[in-house]
C-alpha cells in the first residue's frame, strides 16, 4: 500500500527497517508458539533487537499481533487484487452466462484458503477470544475487521460485475456473509480436516450455490 | 429431550441426578471463570461431590465442557420451539405479504440472543480455539456442531413456510448461512456493545435482509 502521508509524517527508513523486521519475527513467533505462547522476548530475541527497540515501535505484544495481522491481510489482499485482474478479462470475454460448476472451480481455484491461513485463522480466533474478554486490550480490533472487509467489497463487486450479475443486497452486506461461509470451511476443516463435509474442498460448491442466490443478471 | 434407549440402557435416576448437578455447578464455573480459568476441582466443591463422583461420570474438564454446551443448546433450541410455536398461527393467519419490516421485528423479538448467550459465545469460541489447537480433546465437537445445525433446519424451514416462502437453497445450507450472520453480530456485540453498528441491535434488519434474497413466495 503507497504511504499517503506526507514525507515529514512518515517514519524514517530506519525505523521502518526495525518495524518490518520485528514483524516478520513476530509472524514467525505466533505462527509457531501461538498467541499466548508468543513472547516479546522470544520475538526480540528472533528479530535481533532489545526490548527497548521494540517497545520504541510497539507498546503491547498485542499491538505487534494486530499489526502483523493487518500486514498478513494486506499481502492477502494484494496477491487477491492479483488474481482478480487475471480472472476479470477471462470473464468479461466468455460467451454465455457463467454455469455454477465454472464459478465454483473459479473460487476453489483462486480463493481456497492455503495452510498458512489456516494457521492464521486460529491465531485470529485466538484474538478475538482475548478482545471478546478485554476489549480494552485489542483497541482497534473491531475497526479493523470492518476496514478488512469494505476492502475486499469492491474488489468482489467486480468481479461479480464482470461475470455479468450484481447483488441483491447491497455489496458491503455480502461481503461478510461470504465471509462467514469461508470462516465455517475453515473452522471444519482445523477440527476435521480439508475432506470434511462442508469443509475447505467443498467451499467452491457452497460459494457458487450462495453467490448464484444472492445475484442476478445483470 | 425423550430417552429412545431402552429401560435398561438407562442411567439410574440417582446417577442422572448427579450429572444433573454436576453440569448446573459447571454451567455456573465455566460462566464465571471461562473454560481455562474453571477446574474439575472448582466444579466438584460447587456440586458437592468429590473427584471420584466426578469421573465416574466425565472423562476430563472438556467432556464436561461439551455436555454442558449439548445442555445449553437444547434449553435454547426448547425455548425458541415455543417461540415458534407460538409465532406459525399467527404467520398463517395473516393476509397479503409479509413485509421485510416486519420479519425485522419478529427475528429481533424472538430470536435476538440474551446478555447469557453472549457469555456462552465466548465459552464456545474459546473452546473452539482448544479444538482446533488440539482436536483430540475435544472429540465429537465437530459433529455437536452439526447435529445441532440440523436440529434447527426444519424449525425454520416451518417458520419460513408459515410465511408463505421457501429457501431458494437447500435449508441445511442456508441455516449455517442464517447463523453465520447472528455470529457475526454477536462477536461485533462482544468488541463493542449491543448498538455497535452491525451489532446484535441490527441484527432483525439483517436476518430479514437476508431471508428475503434466499427465500422466494411459495
């Protein structure tokens, strides 16, 4: 994402290098201890920085994870965005309307989750246990969530539009309830695996059947 | 719920009376003190029974955990067959359309989750997060999740009909979807109140939204 600040706001070089390399520490350190299992030291000590660098960039453990969060989102987002304009041309030229069985290959193609977001699901859900206990320690959590979303709307009303249909209900409310039925392929699928009824290998299908109800023609 | 298991298969009415207790003193614990914070211990001394009566009945503090959730959502699932019951004659009985509006009030009316449901979304979220860290301690959850889903599939299909629509979508995949959007709301609640925006108080326009884009007149 291109920094719209302008120059004197932005933190310098340095700083950014620092940020950057106690995030990808961090990323490595949650993924593999879990939330609670991740410490600042343990994050420090894998960044090859003190502890006062790091609380010069960061003031809680769970800052550091809401912002590797929203950086783990943002490469999603961008490798998506990718994807899209590879998908949207291949659309707008086929003949036809769009059969339910292509849509399905199409999302289990470009947007079933991989086994990093798996793991970053559960850290996810790890967070929102401790937010839903303490708000107080998550400031921003829920602002990010709705930010996460109205990102991907315009991008999935795109889509929408260039395979020749448009919601029925208004884009930034479909959003999220397709969003809820990757989070429940996800859920089923850390408890049972990807083969499980309703599972991950089934999301194209059940995608498909709910883009195709809550759509029509264009 | 009736017995279907034959006299004989059936506990005793004394050891039903001790899982009874056992599981109201859980109820009360794993309120108080989460699932992590509640122990066997805290559970057995709120009862009045030792350890010994506690085993001979559950396996762990997990089995315990799911036959307290089971029990909760059976409570939960009589009450709204009563709300349903209620509200299908006077769904019948109406002339012309129903109007978005009003669905609106019916869902918030009867459906819309209480502050003691909000505090089990939190229990299920964090034992969510265990079963997916580790599903072997949590064995059947995967399939609670299911059976309990299916247990509310022809409930609202009935509500739907009584209204005079049908699913436009198979209802064992529009309830998740249904309940997706209620999950939603209650995690947005949790962060950040009832009146959040898309929170629990939005939560009639949003079902009704909804039912009206996967539904059709019958």
């Amino acid at each position: 994402m291109t920094d719209t600040r302008p120059p004197e706001a932005r933190p310098s070089p340095r700083r950014q290098e620092t940020r950057a390399r106690l995030l990808d520490a961090a990323a490595e350190v949650f993924v593999e201890e879990g939330l609670q299992g991740a410490s600042v030291e343990a994050v420090c000590t894998r960044a090859g920085f003190t502890r006062g660098a790091f609380y010069s960039n960061f003031s809680s453990k769970e800052e550091l994870f809401l912002a590797a969060l929203a950086r783990e989102y943002e490469q999603r987002t961008d490798e998506l965005e990718q994807r899209v304009t590879e998908l949207t041309p291949l659309l707008r030229d086929r003949e036809g309307c769009l059969e339910r069985a292509e849509v399905a290959e199409y999302v289990a193609e470009f947007f079933a989750p991989t086994d990093p977001e798996t793991v970053w699901f559960v850290l996810e859900t790890e967070f929102l246990l401790l937010a839903m206990r303490d708000p107080s320690l998550a400031p921003g959590f829920a602002d990010f969530l709705t930010r996460s979303k109205n990102g991907l709307a315009s991008m999935v009303e795109g889509v929408v539009g260039a395979a020749g249909r448009r919601f029925t209900i208004p884009v930034e409310r479909a959003v999220p309830i397709l969003g809820g039925v990757f989070e429940r392929a996800l859920r089923i699928s850390a408890l049972s695996g990807r083969d499980a009824p309703e599972g991950i290998d089934e999301l194209g299908d059940r995608i498909a059947e709910l883009i195709f109800a809550i759509t029509e023609e264009a």
